[in-house]
C-alpha cells in the first residue's frame, strides 16, 4: 500500500498547489472530447490465487455535458505475478469497456466523478501443465477525481471494481493523464 499511498499524496498536492494559480483558468469540468492513457495496480483475487498484476491503457470519450459523459477504454497486461508458490503465473491478456461518468463540475481545477459501465477481461494462467485462459464481462464501478494541469492536460487518479462474480474479484488503483480537445 506504501506505493498507492504516496501516489495518492502526490497527486493530492499536485491539485492543491495547482489550484490558486489556476482556480479561474483551468477547469476540468467543461463539456468536450478527450483521450488519455492509465497505468492501473490491478489485483485478481479468487479461491486459489491472489494476484498483483499492472497494465496499461487507453481511453476516449465525450463530456456530454459538464455533469455527464461516455467512455471507452481498451488496455492489456504489462506485469504479470507468480502464483501458487511460483509454479504458475497470472497476466491480463487483453480487456476493454464502456462507461457512462458523472461529475461534480465545479470552477476548480479538481473535480470528482463516478464511472459505471460494463469490462471485458481476459486473463490467463500458465503453468508446468499448460496455460488456461478465462474471459468474460461484468458490471464495472468506480470513482476517481481529475486534476487540471493546463487548459487541455489534466492527470487522474481512479479506483475500480472491474469484475465481481464467480468468487473473482478484479480491482484497479489507476493513474493516467487525459489531453481534452
């Protein structure tokens, strides 16, 4: 959690230092295109492993409006993690989704907002035996906060609940900048 912490408080300070120099200028909260890109601290947890895995994606959408907007993110694993004592290991082949978000638009450069939608994950175990690859879609929820930069880059950081069903649990801690057009 030492990670997650400190890129909580970074992120936190960024807003907090950025917003009485930019509090009148840079808003994220106007309606618009986007597109970004996220790391994402993934953890797969179900009966027989726990996994910490990373991976990497990208996103566009529309701000509908300043409150409301829609989404679409594809992404794939770029850290894998050893399991069951090493002798298996665990990666995210490939997922992608679609998302509705509701903001709380305000004048500030720092602006809440919640995410549901639907993520299609692919994972895959590998071992001495062979390799087992599981993939399959579920409701997805969260909520994240983006911090304005300039007057087209912000930064985000965002917690996930991907999938929850068949005793499978995928959540995500992301950060990820956004260039707003």
């Amino acid at each position: 959690m030492g990670k997650f912490t400190s890129s909580i408080a970074a992120i936190s300070l960024l807003g907090f230092a950025a917003a009485p120099a930019v509090a009148d200028i840079y808003k994220t909260s106007d309606a618009g295109l986007y597109a970004g890109a996220n790391y994402t601290f993934v953890n797969a947890d179900d009966n027989s492993f726990d996994a910490d895995l990373g991976t990497l994606s990208g996103k566009v959408g529309a701000n509908v409006t300043p409150f409301f907007g829609l989404e679409a993110r594809a992404g794939f694993g770029v850290k894998d993690d050893d399991v069951a004592n090493g002798l298996a290991e665990v990666s995210v082949n490939s997922f992608f989704g679609g998302y509705a978000t509701v903001s709380l638009a305000n004048e500030s450069p720092v602006t809440p907002y919640a995410i549901l939608g639907f993520s299609r994950y692919e994972l895959e175990l590998e071992s001495g035996v062979g390799s087992e690859k599981d993939d399959d879609s579920d409701l997805s929820y969260g909520i994240g906060v983006n911090v304005a930069m300039t007057e087209s880059l912000s930064g985000n950081l965002e917690y996930m609940r991907y999938y929850d069903k068949d005793d499978i649990t995928i959540d995500g801690i992301g950060l990820g900048l956004t260039v707003n057009f």
